[in-house]
C-alpha cells in the first residue's frame, strides 16, 4: 500500500472518528504534543539505561518455554522467545486449575497442545482460525472454531458458543483493526480474573498500539486531583472492571480484577511532621 493512501486511510478514520466522538478527538488532539515527545525520548540514546547482564543461568523454571525448546517433531509453534517470560508471569496462576483458554490463529496447531500440556487436565482449549483446513486440530478438550476475527457475528455467535473464556490469546491476523474488533467484542466476555494477551503488536505507530494507549489513557481518569482527606474519589466502571494494562515489547496483557475491585481510591497521610509549604 502507498503512502499516500495509507494516509488517506488515516485521514478518513481520524474524520470518522470525530463525527463519532468529538470529546474524545478534542483530548487526543491535545495529548498528541505530549505522545511526541514520548516518541522523541524513547529513540534517544540517553533514555534508557540498560542493565548489566546477569550471570548466565535461568532465574525461574519456565514449563512453556522448556516445552517449545523440547518440541522438535510434530505439529509447528512459532513463538518469539521473550514471549514465553510474559506468558509465564500472567498465566501462572491458571496452572492445575480449571481455565478455558481462548486461542486465536491456529496456523499449524502445535500451540494448542502446548497450552493443553502447560494448564493440566482442567483445561479447555478453544481455537479460532479463518482457515476450514485447521478443525483437523479439534481433539479432546480442544475445540476448533472456524470464522473470520474482524466479523462481530462471528463473535456473537462464538459467545453464545462459549459462555465462559478465562485466557484470550489473540495470534490471528495481526491486522490492528481485527485487533481492535476482537478486544472490543470479546473483553466483556472475559471472566473476573481472567487474562487478554495480544501479541505481534509491531512498529511505534501500529493503530491497535495507539487504542490501547486509550485505553491506559482511561485507566488514569479521575475527575479531580486525589487529596488527602478529601472526600473518595470513586472508579469508572472502567477502573473496576480491569486491574492493570501491561505493554512489553510486541505484547499488551490486560488483567480483569478477579475477588475484589476498587471502590474508591483513597489517598491518605500518615506522621505527625509536616512542611509549611
């Protein structure tokens, strides 16, 4: 695609989006000083400082990750390495119980098997793929679904299919607009506690990266500044449903509050010696 008409595309959706959501354009228009100067930063040298190399040696037993180094035969898993480490920290807590995993783009099915032998016998898989060829992956406790990420039928359909999705791993397209289709229409869907993870999130300027940005963007609102003493100030609806929005290089994971959820953010003083200013 040009570049000329990638930026008519753009064009278009930045108008569409106004007529939409003029409040919402009227922010973005006035965080967009701050998003390049954000940008500006992290391409310098002097942003970061890396960090010196540990010893040689794995610091946590990663099954996953032994699982893919061991898999040499059979049915193909294509996983970039540092995946497995972010894997490993939001999916632990699945392990040995009963979780129903939501896996989207299938490819050549290895992964499947991978999630079935990491979350143990209570596990139930699902895949989603838009080729008819990959139902020859459905097994016990894995159930194949064939239909395109990017049709919000298909996801109505899938949900009444499904009642319950603890893990949602969304390998499918990589195209940022089904990114987007697939999160909104299946987020909800998700149980308390339950695990979004998206992955191949590539380039500083991909669309579903920006989305998600608004999305962390709402994770901040507060509709005046939190005081001590003051009254609570109470969540959105938003802020109660999900605990965190975490971005890794290629990889977002948002996190559902699973037994407990904010009912107001307090900020509060402790000590008896304060400055006068």
């Amino acid at each position: 695609m040009s570049r000329i008409r990638t930026a008519s595309l753009t064009l278009k959706r930045i108008v569409a989006s106004a007529l939409q959501s003029p409040r919402c354009t009227v922010d973005a228009i006035k965080f967009l000083p701050s998003v390049v100067q954000g940008l500006r930063y992290a391409r310098t040298a002097a942003a970061t400082r890396p960090p010196e190399r540990a010893a040689s040696g794995r610091q946590e037993v990663n099954p996953l990750l032994d699982y893919f180094n061991a898999h040499t035969l059979g049915p193909g898993i294509w996983k970039c390495d540092h995946y497995f480490d972010i894997y490993q920290r939001h999916f632990k807590k699945f392990v040995g119980r009963e979780v129903h995993v939501l896996e989207i783009g299938v490819y050549s099915g290895g992964s499947l098997g991978m999630w079935r032998e990491y979350f143990g016998k209570g596990c139930r898989i699902y895949g989603v793929d838009i080729e008819p060829a990959c139902m020859a992956y459905k097994a016990d406790g894995i159930d194949i679904f064939i239909g395109d990420q990017a049709d919000r039928g298909f996801w109505e359909r899938f949900r009444q299919a499904v009642p319950k999705v603890d893990i949602l791993i969304d390998d499918g397209s990589h195209d940022p607009e089904h990114q987007r289709i697939t999160l909104e229409e299946m987020l909800p869907h998700i149980q308390p506690g339950g695990v979004y993870l998206c992955e191949d999130i590539v380039g500083a300027g991909q669309p579903f990266a920006a989305f998600v940005s608004g999305l962390a963007a709402q994770q901040n609102a507060c509709h005046r500044m939190i005081q001590a003493f003051d009254a609570p100030v109470i969540p959105s609806a938003f802020q109660v449903a999900l605990r965190s929005i975490t971005q890794y290089p290629f990889v977002t994971v948002i996190e559902k509050h699973e037994h407990s959820h904010p009912d107001s953010f307090v900020s509060r003083k402790q000590g008896t010696e304060w400055q006068p200013y």
